[in-house]
C-alpha cells in the first residue's frame, strides 16, 4: 500500500457555501488541487506551500459572514485506517495547481 510523499498532508476538506456562484468558484478551484470524492468534499495531498496556496485563491472566493470551509488534516497512522464503503480508498493523485 502506498502512504503517500512524506512531504505531504492529506487534507479532507468540506464546505457548506449557500451562494450556488461562490460554492461552484470553489469546487473549481479545490478540483485544481485534488479529488472530488462526495458532494462538498474533497481530499486533497498537498505540500505546505500548496496548503497556503489554496487557502489563498479560498479567501478571494469566501464570503467569511455566510460560508464555511473545514481542513481536516490526516496523518500518515490516521489514513491508513482510513475505511471506505462504495469506493476505492483516497490515493495520492498528481496535483495541478490553477
């Protein structure tokens, strides 16, 4: 089983955006950085710098008063017990920034 580039996080990030123009601007925008894996979550490996840079391009988006957007970081012990019913488990895709 594969753990992934050490230098990496997994994060599972889920959000609750009510604007339809604002939630579509971050899915777009989290699909540039990971795998869309159920409706308003995503699992994202990301380095330090690629973290800071989402957040980044996030914070041009959100709107602070009406959205929420949760990182859930994994460690390496945590995702390997991660269990997945209907699907594979996550995997360390390649990331392409936006």
């Amino acid at each position: 089983m594969r753990r992934g580039n050490p230098r990496r996080t997994l994060y599972v990030i889920a959000y609750d955006i009510s604007s339809d123009r604002r939630r579509t601007k971050v899915h777009k925008t989290l699909c540039g950085f990971g795998a869309w894996t159920q409706y308003s979550l995503f699992e994202c490996h990301l380095s330090a710098k690629e973290f800071l840079a989402l957040r980044g391009k996030l914070d041009k988006i959100l709107d602070p008063d009406a959205d929420s957007v949760r990182f859930y970081p994994l460690c390496a012990g945590c995702m390997a017990k991660v269990e997945t019913v209907g699907s594979e488990k996550p995997a360390e895709k390649a990331v392409f920034i936006v």
